[in-house]
C-alpha cells in the first residue's frame, strides 16, 4: 500500500523507506511537518502514514490534531515516530489522534506488524466504505423502485379509495361503457373546507384524520359501482354511473346528510364541510372527461363561495 | 540490544554534567540492518554509515547555530535528530549525550556548548569505528 513518511532524520528516513520498500510498500517521503500535512490532504493522499514526533514545522502530535479536526471521508491510519520514549508523551500522541506508535530506535519486525496491523484496518475502513457505498446505491435504487410503483398505483395511499390517475383511467373507461348503453352519469368535484386551518390549528395528524373522515363519508353515500377518488390534498370526485335527474338530487342529499350525522354524532375534533360541484353527463355527446371535471370544478367554486357568503351573513 | 556490555573509560571528558557510559558504537545493532539488506543492492549497511557521517556534522552546526542565537527549540530538535540517528544505529554513547543535551531543563547555552563539545569528541572516536566497519565491509 501508499505510506507516507514524515521524517526528517535521514538515517530513521532511510532505514524505515528501504524497509518498507522491501515489504512491497510505495513510499511518499516528506523531511517536513508542513509538506506531510499538504501530502496527506491531498485527494490520492496515503492511507497509512509513519509521521516523527519531532521535525521541523508541524510535529507529528499537531498532523494529528489538524488530520483529526478536519472532517475526512476516509481516516489516516497514523503511526507517531519517536523517540520520546517517555509514557506521557505517547498519550499525549494518541490522544491526539494517533493510531499508534513505535519508539526509536525501533526495531525491524515490530515496524512490520505494526505496518501491518494499520494495513489490516485501513483495508477495513476500505471495505466497510465500499460496503456503505453499495448499501445507499440500493435505497436509492429501491426509492426509485418504490416511486415508481407509486406512480402506476390506481389507489390513494392514505385513504384507499382511488387516486388521481385510478380515477381518470376508470373514469374514461366508464364514460366509453355508458355512451354504448346511452345512459346518464352523475360527476361530482367535491373540496374539503378549512382542510389548511385544520393543519395549522390541530395539525398534521389532524389533517390526516379529517381527510380520512371524509372518505369514508363518501365511501359510504354512494354505490359499489361508483367511483370515488380523491385526487389529491384536499379533493375529492365521484363518479356515478346510470344515474338519472332524480337520483342525481338523492346522491348529493344523502353526502350532505351523512356529513351532518357525522359532524352531530360522536366525538370528532373537527367539524367535516365539503363545497360540492355535480354535474350529470349525457353520454349521447361527445364525453370528454377533461371539460366534464373543469365544469364540476367552476359549480364546486360556486358552491364554496356561496357557503362562505352564508357563513358571514350569519355571523 | 545490550547497552551496558562495555563500559567505556572516557576521564578526558571536562563537562561538569554527568552522563552515563556505555558502548560508543553496538556493531551488533548495527549489523542487524543486514537483515533489510537487497540481493543485489549496495551494502545497506555502508549507506546507513555514510549518511550517518554526512549528516552529524550538520547537526552539530544545527545545535550550534541554535546555542548561539539563543534558540532553544532549534538546538534541542537537531539533538533529539541525533540521538534518534544515533540509537538507531547502536552508536549508544552519541545517542545518551544527545538525549542529556535534548533534555536540558537550565543553563542552556553553558551546558550545550559542553555538551556539544562532547558530542564532538565522540564523534571522532566513533567516526574512526565507523570508517573501520565501513572499510570492512567494502573488501
């Protein structure tokens, strides 16, 4: 592997590079504290490096503490050279952030298994980072997985009933099925009143609860055969097919009924109000889902504001 | 390593610090770099010695230099240099002087000019050694 020795001794200097050269090592040599630190900053700097305590510029004890302060991808394996052989000083060095240490004049075959055991972790930490490496390509692989999967779902996570794309898929279908029987369909554009207070003043949770309320609400006023969705936030549409004038009335009747008992019984911490647009479809011209919604959309709005022109006349 | 094998009688030596005695060169320590030796490669042993003999001179004028314009941390880092060259390659005695003169707590500039005039004397025993052991090696 790269070793990096900062030595400036040219007798220790030697000594350690033929070595080290022997054992199959690539030596960087530096005779000063300020190149080793510039060396080992580098992008290909060694991952292994035998610094002197004591040589011009930076000691080895001050590499340490700048090696160790700055935040590094990957940890230098560092090895204090000295021949400070007195007990304090060792643990001043590895406290400092030395991996470990040999004492001069050192001896041949303890540099070599000290060499080695710094190799062994740093072929570690290399195996580990790649391992970490490999772990986040998954999740984000599996993110995408996932998104994508969400992305061909029909159904809306939160409260299943259909979403967005399950409702313009069966929507198109139905409106194609209805047209051959000249049938009638009924389209309802329903938005959730106050859904943004709620979240503010009760918060999230709330909001998630009151947007669920409000899908079974409507799960419950209409037929297995219709489809309801909610498109997002806080809207939601019906779609009811074969469904003539009368029942037309009857269908809306029975949601603002059930949202009054469900307001009126039991203990909810928010009230549930939907501005509501329907519009019926005949089939005998040209269906075009798109127009269909916008129009529900603009009789919704109307709703919305005409029960927000009641609601300040009252107070 | 044996440190205390021959104990050398040096009385000449006129400083008032003492130091212990030991032997001014280990030739075992020194032959042990024959293990790191190369098929094929100059004597490692001879390079060890010539670059031990070309850079104590220079140290000396480090720790002089240092002695003179009153930097201590100069002089005390260019004999901690020395003792760690000198341990290394078993030339014992230069490395003791060396660590007393690195860890002199007072009287810097009296005691490190005695010191480094030791220093000096050894070496010229230990440079004789050391040219023998080279010459050895090289016939």
């Amino acid at each position: 592997m790269k070793i990096l020795i900062a030595e400036d001794d040219p007798v220790s200097c030697r000594v350690l590079t033929t070595n080290l050269k022997a054992w199959g090592h690539e030596i960087v040599v530096t005779n000063n504290g300020n190149d080793a630190l510039q060396a080992l900053q580098r992008d290909d700097a060694p991952m292994l490096a035998i610094l002197d305590w004591m040589m011009p510029g930076l000691t080895g004890v001050e590499i340490c503490h700048r090696l160790k302060t700055e935040s590094h991808a990957a940890p230098i394996y560092i090895i204090l050279l000295t021949a400070l052989n007195r007990k304090e000083n060792l643990l001043e060095g590895l406290e400092a952030g030395a991996d470990d240490y040999l004492t001069k004049p050192f001896d041949r075959h303890e540099l070599r298994v000290r060499v080695q055991a710094g190799a062994r972790i740093v072929a570690l930490q290399d195996n580990l980072r790649q391992r970490v490496r490999e772990l986040e390509a998954a999740i984000v692989e599996r993110q995408h997985a996932e998104e994508q999967l969400r992305s061909l779902s029909l159904t809306d996570h939160m409260t299943g009933l259909y979403n967005h794309r399950g409702f313009y898929n069966l929507a198109e279908h139905l409106a194609k099925m209805t047209r051959r029987s000249r049938t009638k369909s009924l389209l309802i554009y329903a938005d959730m009143d106050g859904l943004k207070q709620i979240n503010d003043t009760l918060g999230h949770h709330a909001g998630s609860e009151a947007i669920m309320a409000v899908a079974e609400v409507l799960r419950s006023s209409f037929r297995d055969c219709d489809i309801v969705a909610r498109l997002g936030g806080d809207e939601f549409a019906v779609l009811a097919p074969n469904v003539a004038l009368p029942d037309s009335r009857k269908l809306i009747e029975r949601l603002r009924n059930n949202l009054k008992a469900y307001n009126e019984g039991g203990d909810h911490p928010c009230q549930l109000s939907l501005s509501i647009g329907a519009v019926e479809i005949d089939h005998n011209y040209e269906f075009g889902i798109e127009d269909q919604m916008a129009k529900a959309d603009a009789e919704m709005y109307r709703d919305k504001r005409q029960r927000k022109e009641l609601l300040t006349q009252r107070t | 390593m044996s440190l205390t094998n021959t104990v050398d009688q040096n009385e000449s030596t006129p400083f008032h610090v003492t130091h212990e005695t030991v032997v001014a060169v280990d030739l075992a320590i020194l032959a042990s770099y024959d293990e790191a030796q190369e098929e094929g490669e100059p004597d490692f042993v001879v390079e060890l010695i010539d670059l031990y003999l070309d850079e104590a001179p220079r140290i000396f004028n480090a720790i002089h230099e240092g002695l003179t314009n009153n930097d201590w941390l100069s002089a005390k880092r260019a004999a901690h240099s020395l003792r760690g060259s000198s341990n290394n390659l078993g030339i014992l005695q230069m490395g003791v002087i060396a660590d007393e003169l690195e860890h002199l707590t007072t009287n810097h500039q009296v005691a490190g000019a005695e010191l480094l005039q030791c220093l000096k004397n050894e070496f010229t025993r230990v440079e004789e050694i050391l040219l023998a052991e080279r010459l050895r090696r090289l016939s």
